[in-house]
C-alpha cells in the first residue's frame, strides 16, 4: 500500500483552522508564531478570531492555508505519523507550496514570505472586476477547454483547474468566462456557476504576477524534496530544484492539472491519499477521480486521535 500527502488550496478557508491542533501540538503552534514572525504580524489571530472576508482576501488565504497544513503535518509527525509514511506530496495550487514545504524543500518562513508575494501579484494582476472564474460541472476537460475557446472571442478563456472527471474551472476576463457559462450549458453541463474569486487564476492574464514570483523564487534557495513532488502543470513528480523552480513559476499561467495528477500517483501505485490541513475538498475530487482509492482529510486533534484508533 503506498500513500500520498495532498495539501489544499485556495476556498478551504475558515476562521478557527489550526487553532485546536495549535493548542494540542507545540509543534503546531510553532508553526503558526514561525509564520506570524515571518510575514512580520498575527496572522494566526485573523485565522482563528478574524473576519472571514479579510482572510479570504488572497495574500491571507495563501500563507494561513500552508500554516494550517504544515500544522496538521507537525502534529500527524509528534504521533509518529511523519513523511517516510508518503511515497509522494502533492497540492492544489498554493497546496503545491505546502507540499514543497512539507517536503523541506523550503523552508517554512520562506513559503510564508513567497505566498505573501504570490498572493498579492495574483490579486494585482488583474483589476478588480475585469476578471472571473466559473466553475463548469458535468464536463470533462476536453469538452470544458471546447467551451472556453469558443467562449474567448478574442479575450482570455482558459481551462484553470482539471479537479476531477467533472468538475472543470475556467478562468479569464469576465465577459468571456460569463459567455462560457451559458456556451456550457448548452453543451449539457450540469451546472455552471461563477466562482466567489477575487481575481482570474491560472490563466494568461496572471502573466504580471509569473513575473513577480520568478523573481521571489530566484532569490530564495530550493533544495531538493525528501520524497517527489507531484506537480499541477506536468502531473508528474518531480524532484530536481531546477524544474521545481521554473514550474512554480509556469504554475501562475498554467492549469492546475489535479485531476492528471491523482491518476499519476494512482498508476505509480498510490492507494491511499491523506488531505492534510483546511477542509476536505482535495478528498471529493479524489474519489470522483480514483473511485477505488481511500481517502483521510486530517486537520483537527480529532481527526488524528481517529487515525490513532
């Protein structure tokens, strides 16, 4: 039986994640006062006592996300549950930041600092309101990437996140992502839904902040990942820095191929997927995805004393 640690992304966000583990764990405190130290404030006290709008905010959401699955991670690690049970890490989007960490290939106080970054040129990429992000449910990839194209009409529609067999984001300017809204229906999507997101992820009109974030990355070192690193634009693992580096970089632009990737780590033998951190998203996806495969989403003292059972 072989296993993969997948971390969450961005939407898993509540107030109150982490606090229980950091009350349980001092390794899991810790991480959370590394975290606070490193952004140079409390974001530990917007996660657990704030306002649900202001951590949502992406440069928040991004860095209190990993905290809390690191956290989850330190604590799994003191009941004797630590990375030489994985064969492999892997995470959604700014999940895939956690993993790395995770892995040790970096360093917890500049992962907090590199999503402080990316969030923040993700959010100023793109003005407020001239972006969108919908959610097309009920088809696959091909036909989804179909729908943004001739949705685009000369502006950006792309295919953003492959979450699973039937769940398929698309991303770009608003117009164009409203358009793929009533093109999806069309085509027999279930549902298509426009997605409470602050700005256009994953696709060409992220460019501004690629820039950004190969510049943050080129000043902090990478080393190599204690065990390979599933990443979203290849769904394939990886563990050479180099790679690392350009395809965090190539991630901003570049669809998160979720869906790819578990079919990856199930073919290479991975029976067993633990979601470490906020929520249970990743664990859907998952089991729409590898119907055969089990799933543990492990974020509270509780959820561990379950495993420890």
């Amino acid at each position: 039986m072989s296993r993969a640690f997948v971390f969450p992304g961005q939407g898993a966000q509540t107030i109150g994640m982490g606090r229980a583990l950091a009350e349980a764990y001092p390794a899991a405190k810790a991480v959370f006062d590394e975290v606070d130290a490193a952004l140079g404030e409390k974001l530990s006290q917007l996660i657990w006592e704030g306002d649900i709008a202001e951590l949502t905010l992406t440069k928040n959401a991004q860095p209190a996300l990993m905290a809390t699955s690191i956290a989850a991670l330190r604590a799994l690690e003191a009941e004797g549950f630590g990375l030489d049970q994985a064969s492999f890490v892997a995470g959604h989007s700014l999940g895939e930041y956690s993993a790395l960490c995770a892995a040790g290939s970096l360093t917890l106080s500049d992962t907090a600092r590199l999503l402080r970054i990316r969030g923040q040129a993700m959010q100023e990429a793109v003005a407020v309101g001239v972006g969108a992000m919908a959610a097309l449910l009920g088809l696959d990839f091909e036909a989804a990437t179909a729908v943004a194209a001739e949705a685009a009409q000369g502006e950006v529609c792309q295919a953003a996140n492959d979450n699973d067999p039937a769940q398929v984001v698309v991303s770009g300017h608003k117009a164009a992502v409203e358009r793929a809204l009533d093109i999806a229906k069309a085509k027999g999507a279930k549902r298509a839904i426009l997605l409470p997101v602050s700005a256009p992820f994953h696709c060409a009109l992220m460019q501004p902040a690629a820039h950004v974030m190969a510049e943050a990355l080129a000043a902090v070192p990478i080393l190599k990942p204690r065990l390979p690193v599933v990443v979203n634009v290849r769904a394939e693992a990886v563990i050479e820095p180099d790679r690392i580096l350009d395809l965090l970089i190539a991630q901003v632009t570049g669809s998160v191929r979720w869906r790819e990737s578990v079919l990856w780590m199930e073919k290479a033998g991975v029976t067993e997927f633990w979601e470490i951190g906020a929520g249970k998203a990743l664990s859907g996806m998952i089991k729409r995805t590898a119907a055969a495969a089990t799933t543990r989403a492990i974020g509270s003292p509780d959820d561990i004393a379950a495993l420890k059972a």
